[in-house]
C-alpha cells in the first residue's frame, strides 16, 4: 500500500497552506499557538470565513454544502488546520448533529438547521451523558412523554460541553420506558431557550468552566423536532458517536503541539544549556515522535481503506485504535510541556475564572502549560472511554 501523497494531493496540500496563509487572522493564530483554545468569537468568525469559501462542512454531503472531496483530502484539510493551528469547527454542530441530520432527518429539518450549523448561526451543545449513565449510556433516564404535539421532557444531562453558549442541545432521551434499554431511545432536537431549561457549570481542575449539568423540567418540545423515528435514537447515537471517534486521534495538533515543544524547549535552560539539547529530553520527545509518526500512519491507512469501500454509513471499527492511540499521544505532549516549563508552571493561571489572586509568573508562555495538562486528562475519557475502546477492538477488529 503506497501511503504516500500523489501530486494532486500534494497541490490540493498547497492550496489549503496558501487558503489559512491569505485568510486566518494572524492574532486568531497566535492565540492558538498560546493556548487559547476556547474563545467563541474566534470560532464564530473562522467558520464564517471557511463558509463562504465553502470549506466549513468538508464531509458532508455535497447537496447539504459539503466539498466532494474523497477521504484523504479531507484528512488532509483536517491535518493542515491543526497544524497551523487554525479554530477546529464546533464539533457538535459540524461533526455530530449535522451528519445525523444529513443522514436521518427530514427535509425540513435538512433545510432549516444544516445551512446553520455551516454557518455557525445556532451553537450546539450534546445532551447524552447522565449521572449513572456515561459510559453505560444506554441506562440514560431523561423521559420524553407525548402530550399532543409536543413531548413533556424530564431529567438531567451532565458533561454538556460549552453548554453555556448553546442555541440548541440535541438530546437522547427514553420515549418507551417498557422496552429494552436500547430500544426505547429517541434523538430530539431542543430549543434552549424553552422554558424549564436550566445550565450550571462545572469547574474543571484546570480551573475552567467549559462543561455543565443541564437540568430539564416540563420542557416542551415539538413533536417535528424528533429526528428520525420514534425510539430508534440509539441508532443514530451510534452513528454520531462514530464519526466522532474518527476524528479524535488529532495527528496535525499533536504535531503543531511538539513543533512548539521544540520552540520553547530551545528557549528554556538546564545545566547551562537550552534544553532542547539535554539527551534525556530529546529521548522523551524522540519517543512521542516516534508514535506519532505510527498514529499518522495508521490513520492514513484508514483513510485509504475508506476511500477504496467508499460509504458505507457506518464508522470503521478501526476509529477505535486512533481514539486510544491518539489520546495516549495528546496527554504525553501536554506532560512533555509541563517538563519544559519547569517550575514556571506550578503556580498556573485558571484559564477561565475571573479575579484570580495568583500573578502572572514569567515568562507569559508558560501560563497555559498546567492548565492544558490538567485538562487533557479528559481525552481518554470523552468519546468513550478508552477501556470501552479496547473491548470495541476485540469483538468488532480481532473477533475476540
């Protein structure tokens, strides 16, 4: 199997540098490369740029405003976004409940909410996990219950990832509470401004405040905001939680990520040296390197097995493997820049509380490196936890 890009690919390559070169605003670059992964306004501005080149939605279909492109190239758009690094789309918009939309919804649906998820119009929050039902997700107990043309919803979502900023939730809840716990799911489209919706944050270790519990009570819901069939949202769960693994590995953050390692590791000293030329040191990042360069591989061989199958409207089970792998890789780098830090990080900034009492430690570099530390313990754990990962790879990949 011969991995390596064709010309074509290579000028589409140029094309996507020569694009974030000539429209990225310089100042939403640097705060990337600083760290500053969470600001909405970035966000917003960056998705309305790549919509109106057409590129905010590569994936999707061609007639909901996707590309064509086949899989490499968007494997390739992916990886030269991270690299730059240039404001990753609003997953849950772009890569959830848009293609469940795209794939199971009615053309009602399609025509009012797709145009808007491209554009960034609505922000959209994921409304799955529970308290008791997380990785068991299946024993979730919101209650969605008929009432004419609407659906009384009752219960309780945690883990709601920028909940805050949310327009819209897209929610699981049960519809049939005497059925199996699979087979009574149902995937509603809700309005957060409805009445009986209530979000409180949840302060993270690393001191930010990016996910929340929302709180449902009598929560009225149309009945023409159900996508798909009644109780069958377990399905289209498992397709959205699919296209979320295949996406996860993150080979062009990790890159940009050990590019900036090396940046500052030349700016920091041990020993009377820049560290960057301690032989321990280039042995911890030669390793993570070298993984890298096996996750970039293996992602590429996905790709290329997904280009010859064509769609096929499931996930590969293989997205597993770059899950897992690609988790392992984001936390060995987010410890390798804690290294590089030294003590300059120890007493880190919260990146999101107001009125913190701790002053800035020189240099301004070293603000981030904690706080990104902390916070990428989460990756090992969203999407499925690893362990579930590992049991997905040995009934679906090794038969087992």
């Amino acid at each position: 199997m011969d991995l390596r890009y064709s010309p074509e690919e290579l000028a589409f390559r140029d094309e996507v540098r020569a694009f974030l070169a000539d429209n990225l605003p310089e100042d939403i670059r640097r705060r990337m490369i600083d760290g500053d992964y969470g600001n909405k306004e970035d966000l917003v501005l960056w998705s309305r740029i790549l919509n109106a080149k057409g590129w905010a939605v590569p994936h999707w279909p061609k007639e909901y405003g996707g590309t064509g492109w086949d899989p490499m190239r968007q494997y390739i758009f992916l990886e030269e976004t991270q690299k730059w690094p240039a404001p990753q789309p609003l997953a849950f918009g772009v890569n959830m409940v848009g293609p469940v939309i795209c794939a199971f919804g009615n053309a009602a649906q399609k025509a009012h909410y797709l145009p808007r998820i491209a554009n960034l119009d609505d922000w959209w929050c994921q409304g799955f996990s529970e308290p008791g039902a997380g990785s068991d997700l299946a024993s979730l107990r919101t209650r969605a219950v008929r009432d004419g043309d609407h659906y009384i919803v009752n219960g309780q979502k945690t883990w709601t990832t920028l909940g805050q900023y949310a327009d819209w939730i897209f929610c699981l809840v049960r519809t049939d509470p005497e059925a199996k716990k699979q087979q009574g799911i149902s995937f509603l489209l809700i309005d957060m401004k409805t009445p009986g919706i209530e979000v409180r944050p949840i302060v993270t270790i690393d001191g930010g405040r990016e996910i929340n519990e929302v709180f449902l009570t009598d929560v009225r819901v149309p009945v023409e905001n159900l996508v798909g069939e009644e109780n069958k949202g377990w399905d289209y769960a498992k397709f959205l939680l699919g296209n979320e693994r295949t996406n996860i590995a993150r080979v062009g953050m990790s890159k940009q990520r050990i590019a900036r390692i090396r940046e500052l590791a030349a700016l920091e000293f041990s020993g009377g040296r820049p560290l960057i030329e301690d032989e321990r040191f280039r042995e911890k990042l030669a390793a993570i390197e070298v993984e890298l360069k096996a996750l970039e591989l293996t992602q590429l061989r996905v790709v290329a097995a997904d280009a010859r199958r064509g769609s096929t409207g499931r996930p590969d089970p293989a997205s597993s493997i770059l899950k897992i792998k690609g988790s392992e890789i984001q936390q060995a780098t987010t410890h390798l820049l804690m290294q590089v830090m030294g003590p300059h990080a120890l007493p880190y900034q919260p990146h999101d509380l107001d009125g913190s009492n701790e002053p800035p430690i020189e240099p301004d570099y070293a603000g981030p490196a904690a706080p990104h530390y902390f916070n990428y313990r989460k990756v090992s754990i969203y999407g499925g936890s690893n362990e579930i990962q590992k049991n997905i790879i040995a009934k679906a990949v090794l038969g087992l």
